[in-house]
C-alpha cells in the first residue's frame, strides 16, 4: 500500500535494498507474537518476491507454519539465549550468505547484537536505548502497536505494507482436524480461552462459567480450550457451569496447531482474554470478543470491529498494593490478581449476542477464509502460493 509520491500508508519508507536473495526475521516469543509481525513479513515478500525468507522463533511458531501456505520458508527455532546451541544455529546461519536481517523483537538489547552476528549485509529494527545499532533503525518506544512496529521496521528496507491484518491459511490437515472435533454439529459453535500468559490478563473464573451457561442456554456448543498447565484453571471454570446442558460443554487440551486452527475454523465466535489463540482465530477470519487491559489494547489490539468486539478494562494501579502499571519502567509487583475484572459479563455476553443473532443466527459480516492451494504444499515448509 503506498501513496502517489511512493510512501507508505503509514509513512515515509526507504528504497528497497539490492540483490536481496536471502531474508532473516528474528521475532521469538508467544503465538500472538508471530502474528503480529506476519503483515511486515508479508510486506518483505512482496517487496523481495524472489527472496527466501527464513523465520528465527519459538517452537510453536514452527509448529503453526509448517507446511502451511505463506511468506515464510522455514522456521529456525531459537535456542536459549547465549547457548552453545545459539552460537552453533548462527554458525550455520553465516555457512549461506545472508543479505537482510529483520530485527522484530523488542528494542533490541539482545536481539539487534544477535542480528549481527547472522553476518547480514544489511541489518534493520528498533532500538531502545543502550542496544547496538544495526544498519537503518527506528526508536524503540513500548506503547505502540506490534503490528504497526513491526511494518515501520520492515518500511527501512523499502518494504510498504500490503496488509494490515495478520491472516492464516486452512489447510486440508485443519479441516481433518475439524471435522474430527466438531463433526457434523449444528448450531453455532462457541470457543472459550480462559488463560493468559500474564495471570493479571485473566478474567474471573466465575465470569467465564457464566458466559459459557448463557452460550449454551442460547443454543451454542462450548469447547472450552487450554494448555496441560491451564488444566486446574479450566477445571475450577467447568465445576462452576450448572445452570445449563452441560452436554454441549466440550473441553479441549494440549491442541497441537493444526488441531487448534481446525476447531477454531468451525467457530462461530471465539471468547477470550488478550492470548495467542485470540489473535489465531483472528488471523483465521473468526469473530472475537476479547477482554483487554487498556496497556495490552494499545499493544495488540484488533484494529477493526466490525468482526472483532473488545472489552476494556483500564485499571491503571494494582488493587492490592497500588503499584503503578502503566510506567514500563517500573518494576513489577507481586500480586497476580485480574487486572480486567471490572469488565462485566452483561458487556461480553451482549457482544457475543450480536454476533450469534436472534435464536442462534449467525450476523457478523465474515470474511472468507483464506483457504490452502491444493497444488504444491511443501512438507516441511511454508510455500508462498496463495
């Protein structure tokens, strides 16, 4: 996307680099970390169509797009930070030449020095104070949206955004997936996400039990969804739902990727808190409703709401202590407690019921799915056909 004069929508952007064969994206973290930076990573490819373009991440992100449809080729998982396993993975890195490293990880006190040491011959990123400089870099400031960092970054390699969304192919092992889990259902399906990395993120357990008995007395089937670790978590959420047919309650845990997109391809509108599995089923074309913390909103937050409803708590100090939360600066405090439990279950319910519609219709405007090309899918890496 850019203007008349060669902009971008979002700015200024430099001139694309030359004879870019070979890209490195380093960008670990979470699920919803990934996500976040597929649109400057759809950006790259669009610039550099001839480029091959290797992701440095997690373990999950490999696990989500391996062989799925997309800008990445291959994965790298990145081992524990100054490792003798790091110092092997960047001896192999530096084997091929590497003509453009992207630095989408933070302000790069760790990250833009391991960026350098890829051997790229052009490096760019954010960058706070203290950490290194890299060939062409933007300020680093933490309130800002990660998605919109992310494609400032890529815009000092001359990459202009061609999407502002992150979105996800269904593939043929999705749609397996799908069917096994959710088979011929009718009715709306309803998928519930608890947990949160940061506990603060969470909303009451009572809260959730209440939405999943409204779901369910509106008609819905609810799978209600966790890590092994969330197990006591949703546990403690299923012995609190009574007031409805509990045989439309559904629990499912330790989904691996594929089975995870697979539900959520079949979801009629996902609930949840600010969570990977949030952005996934946004990625995927599914309508939301989540619960956010006002600093997390500005962060990560879905740009649009026409399919993606949110609900905004804005504490600003820990209830317990009174420590300030929104100075990045400051250390964290020891209390764990829901710092988004002053939104209500009025508030999530009636989003959720105007996605569901008068007796269970469906109503939200849906994009179509982004579904696989049946024709040349890689086995062990993502292809960029569409």
């Amino acid at each position: 996307m850019t203007t008349a004069s060669g902009d971008s929508v979002l700015g200024p952007i430099s001139r694309p680099l030359p004879d870019v064969g070979r890209i490195v994206v380093l960008r670990g973290g979470g699920l919803g970390d990934v996500l976040l930076a597929l649109p400057a990573i759809e950006a790259l490819a669009a610039t550099y169509p001839s480029a091959r373009i290797t992701l440095f991440g997690s373990a999950l992100h490999a696990a989500l797009l391996r062989s799925r449809p997309g800008p990445v080729h291959d994965v790298r998982v990145l081992p524990p930070q100054d490792s003798p396993a790091e110092g092997a993975l960047l001896y192999e890195t530096t084997r091929e030449r590497v003509d453009l490293g992207v630095q989408l990880h933070g302000g790069g006190a760790w990250s833009n020095r391991f960026l350098r040491r890829t051997g790229a011959r052009w490096t760019v990123g954010s960058r706070a104070d203290g950490a290194i400089e890299l060939t062409r870099t933007t300020p680093f400031r933490y309130y800002q949206h990660e998605m919109i960092r992310a494609l400032e970054v890529v815009g000092l390699a001359g990459a202009a955004p061609v999407t502002l969304e992150p979105r996800i192919t269904v593939t043929p092992d999705d749609e397996a997936a799908a069917e096994r889990l959710v088979g011929s259902a009718t009715g709306p399906v309803v998928t519930v996400h608890p947990s949160a990395t940061d506990p603060r993120r969470r909303w009451p357990v009572r809260k959730f039990a209440e939405v999943i008995e409204h779901c369910v007395r509106g008609g819905a089937t609810v799978h209600v969804i966790g890590t092994h670790d969330d197990r006591p978590l949703l546990r403690e959420i299923l012995d609190r739902v009574g007031g409805c047919d509990t045989r439309h309650v559904h629990c499912l845990v330790d989904a691996d990727m594929t089975e995870l997109c697979g539900l959520l391809t079949r979801t009629t509108v996902f609930v949840g808190n600010d969570s990977g599995p949030r952005h996934l089923a946004k990625a995927l074309g599914i309508p939301t409703v989540g619960i956010f913390w006002i600093g997390n909103l500005v962060n990560a937050g879905p740009l649009n709401r026409a399919n993606d409803r949110v609900l905004t708590a804005w504490t600003t100090r820990c209830q317990l202590c009174g420590a300030t939360l929104t100075d990045e600066g400051a250390p964290r405090c020891e209390h764990d407690n829901s710092i988004v439990a002053s939104v209500t279950v009025e508030e999530v319910c009636r989003e959720i019921d105007e996605f569901l519609g008068p007796a269970g219709v469906f109503t939200a405007l849906r994009p179509e799915p982004r579904w696989h090309d049946t024709v040349g899918l890689d086995a062990t890496v993502g292809d960029r056909r569409r």
